[in-house]
C-alpha cells in the first residue's frame, strides 16, 4: 500500500469498504499527490472498482473558515447536471477517528483531462481551439451565475446580504492569520477596497477561485472543451462579479509574475499572449452575451482579486516558512505577494 502525507491508503480502503462497498477493489489502493494546488491536498487513488479522487484540508497551519470539504462536497453534489462538475461519492469527518486523514475529507470520481496550469500545455490544442475554450470558460461562468440557488438545494448556502463588506473582514482576518513579515502594499490595498466597497445589486452562486487551472480541459486538437470544474473551496452565495474579477486578474497573471521576475510563482499558467485565448474583454463580452445582461466596471472586484490571491498567498508562504507543505514549487510563492498588491493599488487608484 501507498501511503502519503496526510492520506492512511489502509484505512481508506477500510472505510471504502464499510461506507461504500460497491466502489472497494479487492487488492490494495494506491494514491499519488496531484501536484498544483497550494491550497487543500488533492490525490488520486487508484486500486478500487474506479480510480477516484480524494480531497482534504492543508496539513499544519489551517486558517478558520478555509478549506471547508463539507460545503465543497456539498455544492459539488448540487451542481452536478448544470455545469461541468466531478460526480462525488461522499464525504466524512475523521477528525475523531484518525482512521484515513485525520480530517474531513470528501472522495469524488476521476475526471480525465488535461489542467492547463501552464503554457506548454497549451501545445497540445490549436490557436483557434483555446480561443473557443476560452469563451468556453466565460460562458460556464454565466451559467453558473445563472443557476437558481434555491432550486438547486442551496438556498442556504450563503447570506448574500453585505457579502463583500464580509469578505473585506474575513480576508483581512487571514491575512493577521498568517503574518511573518511586512508586505505594506497589502495592506495600503485593504484599506481602500474597504473603504469603497461597491452594491451591484447582483446575488448567485459564487465559486470564489474560478481560473483555467482549476479546470480538466479535455477533447481534439481543434475543439477543446470543459470536462470539469474545480476547487469549490469558496463557494457561496454572493455577488456573482466577483468571480468575474478573479477570472480578470488570472488572465493576466503570468504578465504580473514575469514582470515581477516570479517566475515560479505562476498562480494560473496557461493563458499567455500568442497562444490564441481571447482577450479579457473579449471573454467578458461572451459572459454577458450568455447572460443576457451588460458587465459594470470591474476595477474594484479586479483589485479585490489581487488583495485575495495575495492573502492567500502569504498564507501558503507561512505555511512553506514552518515546513507545512507537501510538494514543489512552494519556496517562490511568497514572492508575488507584494506584485500582486501593487497590481491590486494600481487598478484601483482612483485617479487613474
């Protein structure tokens, strides 16, 4: 048996066994580390009646009211049939038992696919391909923001009321979490967006962390497509733009790191100029075209998304300062914190 940082394989297959006998193979489960995520662990097991995969929190230094696995879990399972989303198996608490991760974790099936997380990815699909994929991505996000939560079985899964002015508290929350240097800028950033938060007067689903690297791309060299959505780690009800603005501020993100000289901090690596991916505008126009409704300016919740990817950053950085990470490519995190920040100052400078 296979067993990794924060995942006992023998006690998983204990638990398949007892909770989920149809999907238990008979010989022992092998797991590997999917690489790529900063955030919750994320491993592929294979072994069973199908390969599947697991999802748990971070090891070490968890910050409150992140990396919930029920709520993942649980608007996963809803979203299911509306857009491109893995099918789950089921979720538990192990934090008691101790038997598989010590943890809540959650087992859903095994999409196959590529993640483009980085530009040589791109190799595989033509120009006018990712073009297409990129509108694709836009328009899931419409629908996505479309969906009527109540009718979905999440009418409670959020308080849309003040939903920004609560993220400005919780994010600044994480930040004094996770602490272990100065970054000014970060700071300077918090202050203004709290200080201008905005009413677009708008309620749906959010997913919270909506970019191409938290996709499995999948199809022919001319045509390919969304096979699944991931990471539902911050989902909520809420002001739908704000998945727009991280879409936005992904986009741009390997020009930020480049010119911030972290390169191996790339957060979402695939879109780059040349590849054939529409514009920013260009997708935001095929978001409202599927949606039916005009896009309001973006500055604030583009600035947002520097101030919250920066956050969550420097909490990852913490995280790889105390030897709480699992994986490569940690130790150049930290350095787009304070690009990020600046970017965030720059978008949002009123006299701009």
């Amino acid at each position: 048996m296979t067993d990794l940082p924060g995942l006992d394989t023998g006690g998983l297959a204990r638990w398949l066994a007892r909770e989920h006998p149809g999907l238990a193979g008979e010989g022992p489960l092998r797991a590997a580390l999917i690489d790529g995520g900063r955030s919750n662990l994320t491993y592929r097991v294979e072994g069973a009646e199908i390969p599947f995969v697991l999802r748990r929190p971070p090891l070490g230094h968890a910050l409150p009211t992140a990396h919930d696995m029920r709520r993942e879990h649980r608007v996963i399972t809803a979203l299911h049939g509306t857009i491109p989303v893995p099918g789950t198996v089921g979720v538990a608490d192990d934090t008691e038992a101790r038997e598989v991760t010590g943890t809540v974790f959650f087992v859903m099936a095994y999409v196959d696919g590529t993640v483009l997380d980085r530009p040589a990815r791109n190799a595989d699909w033509t120009p006018a391909g990712l073009h297409g994929l990129g509108i694709e991505v836009a328009e899931i996000l419409a629908d996505l923001h479309a969906a009527e939560p109540e009718a979905l079985g999440l009418g409670g899964f959020g308080r849309p009321g003040g939903y920004l002015a609560r993220q400005m508290r919780t994010w600044a929350r994480q930040l004094d979490a996770s602490r272990s240097r100065d970054v000014p800028a970060l700071d300077a950033l918090g202050t203004r967006l709290a200080a201008a938060v905005p009413d677009s007067g708008r309620t749906g689903i959010v997913h919270g962390d909506y970019r191409l690297d938290n996709m499995i791309v999948a199809g022919p060299p001319d045509a390919p497509r969304v096979a699944a959505v991931l990471d539902w780690e911050m989902a909520t009800l809420g002001d739908p733009l704000v998945d727009l603005g991280m879409l936005g501020m992904y986009w741009h993100i390997n020009e930020l790191a480049a010119g911030a000289q972290a390169a191996g901090a790339q957060a979402a690596g695939a879109i780059v100029p040349g590849a054939g991916y529409p514009s920013f505008d260009e997708a935001v126009d095929a978001y409202a075209a599927r949606a039916g409704a005009a896009v309001p300016d973006l500055r604030w919740y583009r600035a947002f998304a520097c101030y919250k990817l920066a956050v969550i950053l420097e909490g990852v950085h913490f995280r790889y300062t105390k030897g709480h990470t699992v994986g490569e490519g940690f130790d150049a995190i930290g350095a787009l914190v304070a690009p990020l920040a600046e970017e965030g100052l720059w978008i949002s400078d009123p006299t701009r």
